[in-house]
C-alpha cells in the first residue's frame, strides 16, 4: 500500500472519529424534554368547566359532532380555538415544578380562577414577579407556567363564544327577510315578495350564493344586548333538522352591521361591507358590470 493511501485511510478515520465525538458531546447536552403537564389527552375531554371570583362560571360541552357549546353563562355555539387555547395547558411541557406545600404564599389556598377539564382541576394562583409567569395548583402540586391561559380566563365571557351567526356547518332551508322570502323546494330556492324590481336577479346563483353568505357569516365581534327591539327589522334563518327558527333583529345597518339574538341576550357586529351580502339581493349585470337596462 502507497504512503498516500496509508494517510487518505488516517484521515478518513479521525474524521469519522471526530463525527462521532461530535454528535455524542450534541446527544449529552440535548435538554431532555419533560413529561406532559398532565396525564389527561385533550381529545378525551368532554367537559370544561371554569370558576371566576366575582364573575359568571362558564361552562363548555364538547357535542357528539366534535364541536364545542357554551350552556353557560349563555347558550352558544363555542368558540373553537378558546376551547383548544385552554385544552392545550394539559399537554405543557414548559414548566417549573415548586417544591413547596404554603399555598396561602401563592394564592392557591383561595384561588380567583378554577378549570374543571372533566374530573381535573387546575388552579390559578398569583403571578411570578419573573419572566410573566403564573403560579397552578393540579392535585397536590404547584408549578409555574406561562401567564398566557390566566388572561383568556379574566375576560369576557362571551369571548368563549363562536362569531359564526348559525353555527357549525349549517344548512339553511328558508331565509325570511325585511321585504322577501328564500325557501328551498327539492333542491331549488324559490324566491317570494310583493315587490321585487326587474333589475334583481332572480337566478338559481345568485339565490344561492345570498344563502352561501349566511351559511358562512361570522361577527368580528359579540357582546352583551338586552334591549327593546320593538319595531326594529327582523330576520328569522331556518335549519335543517331545526324545528324552530334562529330569530335576528336588525339593530344597524351602518357604519357597521349589528344582528342581535333577543332569546339570547347578545348582538353580533359585523363589517359594514356584509350588508349588501347578507341583506340586498343582487343586481342584474350585464358582461361588462353595468346594470341590465329593463325595458318597459
């Protein structure tokens, strides 16, 4: 064997050697991850409960379909990434576990703020005075973790509640407005009114497209409404497998739009730019966007 090769086989094998120091001094120092907060699978719970010193408790259902209900303090649809926000403290791995049983030091001896993950309750202590972290109570534990969950929990709750104006995937089989009807007959939306200008289009896309908006209409914001709608515009969407019908009434039509639910104490705010979608039927165009001239 030549000198060279007897030097190219050295070299390769302190490289390999170097390597594999390398990769070695890189698996010690590997942090190693620490187990799950908890033992309990967020896909698994069916209930979430949550205690609030001086507010309503708030109570959310995980239904047979896989989507969350609020029952209280008001009966809603849930807001889907609330619900999965607070179910992801149970799988944590970022946190520091206290060696420590004062409670009374942390404010778990009383605690503002409760979850109830089906039979699992975590509680919610005072703040670290570091690194925006919270003190938690899960059975006879304490740990810190990231204050973020604390600041879901203090807010509104209707922040719980989901945007969306019908639901979870609804399916509409009569819309009753101010001034028209929309009624699906075997596949077909038939259109009712004592007076519709010839300038609206009537056709089987345009009413359906009026049906897909509401099937798809979500709020940028819901609040507290508990006020006289005498006299105000209503809308009435009915779903199927609904015996009875969603009741809306038309609070304001701009800057924004405002849909309240009268039988459940709340309103939905709306961009101002859904009203044309959800409330005007459309206008005949012709190919270059004008108007349909109607002749006499």
């Amino acid at each position: 064997m030549s000198k060279r090769w007897l030097v190219n086989i050295i070299l390769l094998v302190l490289v390999i050697a170097l390597g594999s120091l390398v990769f070695y001094t890189l698996e010690q120092n590997k942090p190693i991850e620490k187990p799950a907060l908890t033992d309990l699978k967020p896909a698994t719970v069916q209930s979430i409960h949550i205690e609030r010193s001086g507010e309503p408790s708030i109570t959310l259902l995980k239904e047979t379909s896989g989507f969350w209900q609020m029952t209280a303090p008001f009966e809603l649809q849930a807001n889907k990434f609330q619900a999965e926000s607070l179910l992801q403290l149970l799988s944590l791995h970022d946190y520091t576990k206290i060696a420590s049983s004062n409670l009374a030091e942390f404010k778990l001896d009383t605690p503002a703020i409760t979850i109830k993950f089906d039979q699992l309750t975590v509680a919610f202590g005072n703040s670290s005075p570091l690194n925006h972290q919270r003190y938690i109570q899960i059975n006879d534990e304490v740990y810190l973790i990231r204050d973020t969950w604390y600041y879901y929990l203090t807010g509104d709750s209707l922040a719980f509640a989901s945007l969306s104006l019908l639901g979870n995937q609804p399916k509409i089989t009569e819309l009753e407005m101010p001034n028209y009807n929309l009624k699906l007959q075997d596949t077909k939306w038939i259109l009712k009114s004592e007076d519709i200008s010839e300038k609206i289009n009537t056709s089987t896309d345009a009413l359906g497209a009026m049906i897909d908006n509401w099937q798809h209409a979500s709020a940028y914001d819901i609040k507290l409404y508990n006020e006289d709608t005498t006299d105000k515009e209503q809308i009435k969407v009915t779903l199927l497998g609904k015996s009875q019908p969603i009741n809306f009434v038309i609070i304001s039509k701009a800057p924004d739009l405002i849909l309240a639910r009268p039988e459940k104490n709340v309103q939905y705010k709306l961009s101002g730019t859904q009203y044309d979608k959800l409330l005007q039927l459309s206008i005949k165009v012709d190919i270059n966007g004008k108007e349909t001239d109607v002749k006499d």
